[in-house]
C-alpha cells in the first residue's frame, strides 16, 4: 500500500479529492521492557512501515471509513456512535470520542486507510491508527492540538473506548519519532530526548514468531502484581520509595532475603532493564553497536531467566543468532510470549541471516518465519493537498 494507492482508492470511493495524506508509522521498542509500568524508561522510535490515512471533510454530518486492508467500511453520524462490532473502527471513533469530551468540534469526515504494518505482531498498528487519526482531525478542524495532546487523547481513546489498559509509548513513538533515532522516554514525567541509531553498517531485523500464546493477558498481570509485591516490601524499610524507578540496584540485592525469590527475580530484571536503557543511550551516542548488541542479549536472557515471559520459539530465534558472526544482538520484543524479535544485523549479511533465521525455524518448529526490515523513521507527518 502506498499513499498514491490509498489517494485512487478515496477518489473512486467518494468520487472527490481529498484534502490530506496522513503517514502514521509503527513503532519497534529498542530497549526497556516492563519497564514502562514500572514508571522507568523505554527506548522506543517510529519505523518505516505505516499507515497511510486519506481524508477529507464533508458536507454532513456523518463519518464514512473505509479499510482497504480489510475490504470493509463503516458509516455513522458524528454526534451519536457508540462501540462498533468491527474492532478496527473502534480505534479511529476511540480517538473522536475523547476529543469530542475534551468539547472539540468535529465535523463529518471520510477516511480511507490502508498500511504495511503487520497486524498484531507488536509493532503498534493500532497506536498508529489514532495518532494518525487525530493527527488528521487536528488539521482538518483546526484543533489547535500539540502532539503531546495527540499523544495523550490517543491513549486515552484506546484505553477509554477500545477498552485496552495499553501504556502511552506506543503513541509517544508513532507520534514523536525522528528518522535515524532513538526515543528515550521517563514514563514517569514523559520527558524525552533523542539518541542517534544513525549506522549505515547495521540493519534491524524483525523475525515474527507468529506466536501468541495465551498467557499473555493474565500473565501481564501477574508481573505487575509481583513488580507491586517488591515496592511494598522496599517502601517499607525506603518510604520514599514509590515504584521499582526508585530502587538502587544495590538496595534489590542487599534486600534479597525479605523477597520471595520470584519477586526478587522479577525486581531484579526491572531496576537492571531501567539502567540498561541508560547505559544503551551512553553507547549510542559513540555509535558503539557491539555494546548494544550486547544489551540487548541482557535484556533477552533478563526476560527469559528473571522475568519468565519467554517462550521456546522466542527463546530458539534468540540462541540461535548466537552462533551468527553477523548478529550483534538479539531480543524477544514486547510483551511476551511470542510476537516479534528483535536483531541487530550487520547490513551487507541481511539476506544470508534471513535465510538461515527461515530454514532453522521451519525445521525446528514447522513455522514459516517472517522477516521484515525496519528502518527508523520520522513520526506521524500530516501532508495537505
Ligand atoms: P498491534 O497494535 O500490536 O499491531 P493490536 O491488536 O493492538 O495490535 O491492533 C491491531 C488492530 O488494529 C487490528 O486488529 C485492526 O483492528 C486494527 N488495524 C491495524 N492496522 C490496520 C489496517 N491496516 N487496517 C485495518 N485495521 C487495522
Ligand atoms: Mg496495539
């Protein structure tokens, strides 16, 4: 799909032309998992697989989206909507629904979309369709909206109307990214800074499991249940101490034996991820992609050992770059239990890796692998006609 594509699909649909394009990308984490809930840091940034929303006000008063992807369209009024049955729409009337409760004036309004990024593989599809959106919303009505108030109404629209209790760094990337950078975020303030991943000798590889096991949801849970379990017991003897972002390493392992070992495993893992995404903002800054290669075979044996959100096919695509000279450093992304990993690949051995990653997990798991090459790219760009 590409934006000419999606702008012949609004033509022949709605016989006009329309009056934006709007890129909305994925997004891929580098570093920092679980630790967002923790209230520490993630290193996410926005990719170059994206969805391309074409617009247009209209006339009336009604909504009219149409996804080329799904082959499918949806039509109401603006003022009086509520959940649809088709999962997809709730995610662009999610993002009306908050705004219109913030008293913004949104008029009738066609969207066609369509996208390149796979769906439910982790790289934040749906964080992209609202940024995007209420991008678009905030050119076409003159909302007057900052991106961090995009950011944030996008959250609000998935947690509020779609009903997913998601975090705000997949927003924050789709919407904030900058092209050849990194995105560190304090899910505490929301402050950020950019570290360059400018390397023209590199490549990030997705390898996409194509698994989802269920434990996902209740497991999810659990962790945070024991990341919470761990803060009680530090804030008792550290009253200061609000969330693991408070909690000197040191002070983990000095207090090892009023943990339950589980609980200690799992308050291990955050506080070393959250200073692991220091020291990867350190190495980025003198281009050293070995040391974050290396961080990033922490974060994955962290996730596998400590934090227990692995899974064997994760686990396999991981151990199995060990034994490539071209790999730099591999990880499960996300929240677990399947979805994507990620690898850092050196550029002129991509194909070889990709071949080898495909032959290994078929003959391993009967799985056909599917790779996809990111690069990292500017954030949510609203283009008007
Ligand atoms: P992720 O955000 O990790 O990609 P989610 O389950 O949160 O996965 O969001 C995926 C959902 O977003 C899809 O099931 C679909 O409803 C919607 N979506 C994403 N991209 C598209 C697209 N190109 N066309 C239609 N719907 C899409
Ligand atoms: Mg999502």
């Amino acid at each position: 799909m590409s934006a000419a594509a999606a702008v012949g699909f609004y033509q022949s649909i709605f016989g006009t032309k329309p009056e934006i394009t709007v890129r909305a990308p994925g997004r891929i984490n580098l570093i920092g998992e679980h630790t967002d809930y923790n209230l520490g840091f993630v290193l996410p940034a926005a990719i170059d697989k994206a969805i391309w929303m074409v617009m247009g006000r209209r006339n009336d008063n009604e909504l009219h989206f149409h996804s080329i992807d799904l082959n499918d369209r949806y039509q109401n009024e603006v003022d009086n909507f509520r959940k649809s049955e088709k999962s997809w729409v709730n995610y662009l009337l999610g993002v009306i629904s908050e705004a219109q409760r913030d008293g913004f004036n949104i008029g009738g309004v066609n969207v066609v979309f369509g996208g390149e990024i796979p769906l439910g593989a982790g790289l934040s599809s749906s964080a992209a369709l609202e940024s995007g959106m209420l991008a678009g919303l905030n050119e076409l009505f003159c909302l007057g909206l900052s991106k961090l108030e995009i950011v944030k109404l996008a959250q609000r629209g998935e947690n509020n109307f779609v009903g997913m209790n998601c975090g705000i760094m997949d927003m924050f990337a789709s919407v904030m990214g900058q092209a050849r950078q990194v995105l560190r975020l304090d899910c505490r303030s929301l402050d950020y800074e950019h570290f360059p991943f400018d390397t023209p000798e590199h490549s990030l590889v997705l390898c996409d499991s194509a698994v989802k096991h269920s434990l996902v949801d209740s497991e999810y849970n659990t962790r945070r249940r024991e990341c919470e379990a761990g803060v009680q017991v530090f804030h008792k003897i550290m009253p200061e101490i609000a969330s693991l972002r408070d909690v000197p390493l040191d002070f983990v392992l000095s207090e090892k034996k009023r943990l339950e070992d589980k609980v200690f495993r799992r308050c291990k893992f955050v506080v070393e991820e959250i200073m692991r995404v220091d020291v990867a903002c350190k190495v980025l800054k003198i281009n050293d992609f070995e040391a974050f290669g290396q961080l990033m075979y922490a974060t994955h044996n962290g996730l596998q050992y400590e934090y227990e959100v692995t899974c064997a096919e994760t686990d396999f695509l991981v151990e199995k770059t060990k034994q490539m000279p071209e790999v730099l450093g591999a990880r499960q992304m996300g929240g677990g239990f399947g979805g994507c990993t990620l690898n850092l690949v050196k550029k002129e051995a991509v194909s070889e890796f990709v071949a080898n990653m495909v032959a290994a997990y078929d003959a391993n798991f009967g799985l056909k692998l599917a790779c996809h090459v990111v690069s990292l790219e500017d954030g949510v760009e609203v283009k008007r006609y």
